[in-house]
C-alpha cells in the first residue's frame, strides 16, 4: 500500500500514471473532491467530483476515511473506497494531499502492515511554479501560493521516503519509487 504526497506540482499523477502503466495489476485510490472539473478531467481520473454540499453530508454521516480542506476545496478519501482496495490483494497507490497524511499516518499503520508513505517533491519552490504555469497555459490561477507551496515542501516528516522528482528525472524518480515498492513486498514482517 503506497501513498504518494507532496506539494503541488512535484509530478504527483505523472509519477503514478507512469508507475500503473509499468504494473497495471495495480490499483489507484480515487479521492473525492468538492472543486470544479478541470477540461482535461472526467470523473473518476483524477478524482471523483460532487458539491461542496454533498461532500459536507458524506463528512457528516462518517462516510470518509480522511478529509481536508486545501485551497478553499474539499478532499477526501470515502472508507468504502479505501477497504474495497486494501481487500484487493494488488498493489494500492494513493495519492494525497501533504495536509492529509498527518490526518491518516497512524491509523493507516494499524490498517496494513505493509504501507509505504513517500514523499516527491521537487528541489525548489522555482520549479513547481514553473510547471503550474506551465499546466495552466499562463492563464491566472489559485493553484499557486508560494507560501503554502513552501509549508508543503516542510511536510515530508510525516513519510518513510524522499524522492526529489527535478526535471527531466521522471524515469529515475519512477524507478526509486518501484525500488522501494520492491524492498517492501521483500521485507519480514513479524507479528508483535
């Protein structure tokens, strides 16, 4: 069970795209979110999409595992979607927000004892505004904030590993995480 984080344009999806067309035995968790559809965007790639109504009546009767609010949107993972996935018996990739791993770290330890928290980013603030300019064609846009841009790139404590995912490095970024991938599924686990 894999979780990738990190801050906003460090190659999140790229990473994971690449990762499930290498192995597509794999499994992505779908995470629910209240914000509007991008154009390149249908729903369930790359998220699941309702109001910001419905996501507060699901918050309301437990239906998520975790949720955060981040840059005025709601995220979150629904626990259905989540026990569906870890019963599978294939390899999970989830991906989340930085914000929300601090929500999830502990009680997803005690889900699996074969869960992997990574943490990409890429080596400065510079290049992830560069790469949200460049998703958005240089049309204006609140996905960037380079204060919350630099809290995220300080949130990597809460995972086991660090991959700097740098420009032009996307294959070797990809093979540092199917590395860990593999020294995981290679480890003893003993009972407590």
């Amino acid at each position: 069970f894999v979780v990738l984080t990190g801050p906003t344009a460090s190659g999140k999806d790229t990473v994971l795209s690449k990762i499930h067309a290498d192995n597509p035995n794999s499994l992505r968790i779908i995470t629910t979110t209240s914000r509007d559809m991008r154009p390149n965007e249908s729903e369930g790639h790359p998220y699941y999409f309702i109001s910001r109504e419905e996501f507060e009546r699901r918050i309301a009767n437990h239906e998520f595992f975790e949720w955060v609010e981040f840059r005025g949107q709601l995220y979150g993972t629904q626990k259905k979607t989540l026990e569906e996935s870890l019963s599978s018996g294939r390899d999970v990739f989830w991906k989340i927000e930085a914000k929300g791993v601090k929500n999830i770290k502990d009680k997803l330890k005690h889900m699996t004892n074969r869960a992997i928290l990574i943490y990409l980013t890429a080596s400065d603030t510079n290049t992830l505004e560069a790469r949200v300019k460049k998703d958005e064609d240089g049309k204006p846009t609140n996905r960037w904030s380079a204060s919350l841009a630099t809290w995220e790139m300080e949130q990597y404590d809460d995972c086991d590993y660090l991959i700097v995912n740098d420009d032009g490095k996307l294959e070797e970024s990809v093979k540092k995480i199917e590395n860990i991938i593999e020294s995981k599924r290679l480890e003893i686990i003993r009972e407590a």
